[in-house]
C-alpha cells in the first residue's frame, strides 16, 4: 500500500501526494551475490533487514560504502555511544529523515539517553552542558549550510575542549548520517520502524 510522503521545502516540510518506495525491497535470498553476506551481518546486528539495508542491497557499491563508512568509525572513531547517537538524531533532524530520527530515537535509548531528551536533541534546545552542545551545534551546521562553519560556531567547540582532531572526526559522524538521511530520501524508504515522537503518521520518503 503506498503511505503519506512528505517534500521537504526550504523552510518546511509539506504534504504530498502519496509515494511509493522507488524500488523493492530484497531479501537475502534474491539480493545480488556480492550483497548477500552484508545483508546476513546486517540481518544478525538490527535483529531483521530494515527496509534501508534491503534497498541498499540492489547496487552492492553502496552497501560496501555504507558498511565502509560504519567499519571505519567502528574502528578509528573516538566518540562514545551517546555521543555518536546525539550527532545522528541532530543531523538527521536537520535533514529532516523522518526513518533515520525514529531508528536513532530507538539507539539513542539503548545507550542511554531518555526519550525526552531525544526529541530535544532533535529540536536543539537540550541541556547538554557547553561541551556536546557545542558539537552538536558544529554538527548542525555542516549539513544546514552545505558544509560550511561559521568561525564562531567551531571556535565554541574548541573552547569548550575540543581538539581539531575531534572536529575532523565530527565530519566522518556527519557524513555517515548524511549518507542514510539522503539514501531514505533518494529511494522514498518506506517506514519500518515505530516513529519518534512529533513523527507519528510523518511517514516521508526518508
């Protein structure tokens, strides 16, 4: 059945006509080969295939970038869970990916955060102290002002202890996030995930 989609304007979001996911969904067992073996470490780490990894599945190139990007932070990235989450939930929202705010509503809770203070991550009005604020408000702005920074923006960050190397990692945060907010919007990823507060019955494309 084809849900509610929203488009995203310069300013807002507004109703459209319906929508349907752009292309459909494989399983492991009709996946391309070389997909296959993602799609079953995929399957075993969320519990099922999501939606977004099911499409991804369809051009193997971009399950290899999407699991290269995640191996990379997994491997080298120095941020804490709760960290890694925030900066999800605040790109995403920036983005405007109503899939990826409701997956890390969900990851953000595993770790630690509180649904309350997901949705304030979201909205950024949360009282996270001088320290993650000023990360996540670095965090906003790169995909907010096509990756630029306004000097006052990052020299906060530093101010508030962190160093260019974290900054430089930040990107790697955002760019991971920016690649599934955009590939859900890309591809109209249909919902399969309990939406985030405020999103109930937003199913868009991403």
């Amino acid at each position: 059945m084809p849900y509610r989609g929203y488009a995203c304007g310069e300013k807002d979001c507004r109703l459209e006509e319906e929508t349907m996911p752009r292309v459909p969904l494989h399983t492991i067992g009709d996946a391309p080969e070389q997909s296959r073996e993602a799609l079953r470490g995929l399957e075993r780490r969320m519990g099922r295939l999501l939606n977004i990894h099911a499409e991804m599945a369809h051009a193997p190139v971009v399950l290899a970038a999407y699991q290269g990007i995640q191996e990379a932070i997994a491997q080298h990235g120095s941020f804490d869970a709760k960290t890694r989450e925030a900066i999800a939930l605040a790109v995403g929202a920036v983005n405007k990916c109503a899939y990826c705010q409701s997956a890390h509503t969900a990851g953000g809770q595993a770790v630690g955060w509180s649904l309350k203070e997901t949705v304030a991550i979201r909205e950024g009005n949360a009282d996270l102290g001088p320290k993650l604020g000023s990360l996540l408000a670095v965090a906003r702005e790169i995909p907010g002002n096509t990756g630029y920074v306004a000097d006052a923006t990052w020299q906060a960050a530093r101010e508030a202890g962190w160093s260019d190397a974290d900054l430089a990692e930040l990107f790697a945060h955002v760019a991971a996030n920016m690649f599934t907010n955009y590939f859900n919007h890309y591809m109209q990823t249909g919902p399969d995930l309990p939406a985030a507060p405020g999103l109930e019955g937003w199913l868009p494309r991403g």
